[in-house]
C-alpha cells in the first residue's frame, strides 16, 4: 500500500472519529430533567427577629426615700396590687397620727358649735315670743313703751347672737372638711411608700436594694406583661407582600433550634425601616404559659410566617432562571423535541430557593444544569422537579 494511500486512510479515520465525536456531543438527542406540577404548595417567609414585650414598665416610688423592703426579684409573676418594696415610713406615720387628731379635734370643735346655735336659737325664740307679747300689751297700754322697745331690742341681739354662732359652726364645718382632706392627703402619701404592682406582670429586673436611697420616679423594678411578649421580626419588603394579621408563623430560638413554636400575625407596623427596608413585624405565641421559652427578652429567633398556599404550580430552582428581576426571568424549555430560551412570568419565592414560574405558551420548563444544553438541539424529557 502506498504512502499516499496510508495518509488518507489514516486522515479519514480522524475525520470519522471527529464527527462521531462532534455527533454525540452537539447533535445527538439528550434526555434533560423537567419541572413537575406540584399541588398544594405552602410559601412561607424567613424574618429574624428578638423577643421583646409590648408592655414594658419601670416601677418606682413616687418619692424619695430608704428601701427598706425588697419582696420581688428578677422572674417572679406578681399579681396586680402585690408589694415589691418600701421605704421607711416612720415619719409619715407620724404625720397621719397629727392629722387624726387634729380631725378629731375638728370634730369635737364642730360638735360645741352646733350645741351653742342650738343654744342660741332657744335664747332667740325665747326673745322673740317675750316681745311679741310686750308689743301686743304696749298696744293696748298695758306696759310702758320703753319695755316694749327693750323687748325689742333682746330679740334683735338674740337674732345676732344665733347669726354669728350660725357663721361660727359653718367655719368649723370647714376645718373638720380641711382637717378630712389632709388626714387623707398624709395616708396616700404613706400609701406611697409602699411599691405595689400595678398589673399582672413578671419581674424583668430589680435596679434597687435593701438600704438603697432612691429618687422621686428612679426606677426599682422593670415589668412586663406576660400575655404581651412577642418576637419583633424583620421581613425584606420585596417577600413582604401579602403578610395580615392572623397568619400562621413558626418561631425556632437560639436557644432551642430543635423546637418550634407556633404563633400568629398580631401587628404590622405601618412604617417600614427606610435603611433596611424591612417591614417589622410581630407574632405572639398561640397557646403558651407565662413560663414558657418566649420569656427571655431579647433572644434571637427566626421565624417564618405561612403567607399562602398555592393550589397548583410549577416551581423551579432559581438557579435554573437567568436575568431573574422579581418578575420575569429567562428559563430552558422543551418543546415538540427541541430546546428553546423563553423569558416567563416568576410568581412566588419558595424558602428552599425555588421560584413559581408560569409558562408562557406551550413546553416543558426544562431543571436541568449540564453544560451542552443550546436552542434547537434534540432532547428528552425525564421526569423529576
């Protein structure tokens, strides 16, 4: 065999391996995996968040003094009324006694006033019949007129004499009234020494102790509503769409990340953070006791919140969606053998990575990330989103 003859044999066996090669690799038909309609897909969205309590109260006394009594301390429930602290009292004691017995004597005051009117209204009745007859007799010539005019005259004096003890028993009405009011004023401000609970409430912190001097308004304890404790949750503003209040949340802590406690929508504020944009959010637990794991103010916690279910879908990872921009992205589709780039509709964002993509026009969405997938080659569907 000649030379020539060799090299073309040899050239045309390279040129067959090479389009077999080319062949398999860029024209022959390839199974690609396909999306499959799903059913009944829940879409949740993903917000950390603490734990934090809408009612919130630092307690202290309304004025100043020595602690001298400390009856609560951090993680007690306390009922509504029950004493956390006191002050030393002894003083104001001491001034409510003064202001008991300047009561009584207020009253014993009124009390010999209103005996000397009455008194005095006898005297005055009694002149005033002697000079109803005096004057009736003076009438007739019986007495002398000047008898008739003193007896006029001791009614007039008897008449003043009532009118001042009248005014008299009024002022000591006003002084036992006076003498009450300040009774009462020196017991609220002994009752101030004395720091009770203004709700049912658990003791956050105590800031005070036994022998401590504190200020008018200082705050000695900090409280909270149990039933008010809830997890603040920041949401991004693009998954925040469609959150109300009522929808179903589930709460995992830093503390716990094995459990989840499931909670409810309560409030959405109206303003969202302009730095973040985030949209805050807050969930309260369900069913839960006032010792529950929610109780520790400001642990970190993730939530994810039940926004919707969708009936029916197809939903593809986002990684298979080009140009993705919220709305629209560019995905591979299979159509009559062939593959093919369409831009389509997104939907929904799933929190395993997955969008909801609506097919625009006929094919399937093609899951698939081998490397020699191009418009027009051949292809297969295999099953499985």
């Amino acid at each position: 065999m000649s030379r020539l003859l060799k090299s073309a044999i040899g050239l045309a066996a390279v040129l067959a391996i090479a389009g077999g090669g080319y062949h398999w690799r860029f024209l022959r038909e390839i199974p690609v995996r396909t999306a499959s309609l799903e059913q009944n897909v829940e879409v949740r969205v993903f917000g950390i968040g603490t734990i934090e309590a809408q009612i919130v109260s630092k307690v202290g006394f309304q004025i100043a003094g020595k602690v001298v009594a400390i009856e609560a301390d951090q993680g007690d429930i306390v009922k509504a009324g029950s004493s956390l602290a006191k002050l030393d009292d002894e003083s104001q004691q001491a001034k409510l006694r003064k202001s008991e017995a300047a009561q009584r004597q207020a009253a014993a005051n009124l009390a010999k006033t209103q005996a000397q009117r009455e008194r005095a209204e006898v005297a005055y009745q009694q002149k005033k019949n002697v000079n109803a007859r005096r004057q009736t007799l003076a009438s007739r010539g019986s007495v002398s007129q000047e008898a008739a005019e003193d007896a006029q005259a001791a009614e007039e004096i008897a008449l003043g004499d009532a009118k001042v003890i009248e005014a008299d028993t009024k002022v000591a009405a006003v002084l036992q009234d006076d003498a009450a009011s300040q009774r009462q004023i020196d017991a609220v401000v002994l009752a101030q020494h004395q720091l009770r609970a203004p709700f049912d409430a658990r003791v956050i912190s105590r800031h005070k102790e036994l022998g401590g001097i504190v200020a008018a308004g200082e705050a000695v304890f900090t409280l909270i509503a149990p039933e008010s404790i809830w997890v603040k949750a920041y949401i991004d503003e693009a998954l925040a769409g469609g959150l109300r209040i009522g929808q179903r949340a589930f709460v995992r802590l830093r503390s716990e990340p094995d459990r989840r406690f499931e909670t409810e929508i309560v409030r959405i504020d109206q303003e969202n953070d302009r730095l973040t944009e985030e949209r805050r959010v807050y969930v309260r637990c369900r069913v839960c006791d006032p010792q529950h794991q929610l109780r520790y103010l400001g642990e970190q916690a993730e939530v994810e919140i039940a926004k919707t279910v969708i009936p029916s879908g197809l939903f593809v990872p986002l990684k298979f969606v080009d140009g993705y921009d919220g709305r629209f992205g560019t995905v591979w589709v299979l159509q009559e053998g062939r593959l093919a780039r369409r831009r389509v509709p997104v939907g929904e964002r799933l929190l395993d990575g997955r969008v909801q993509v609506a097919p625009d026009g006929p094919g399937e969405i093609v899951i698939d990330d081998q490397a020699d997938l191009r418009e027009g080659r051949a292809a297969r569907a295999r099953n499985g989103s």
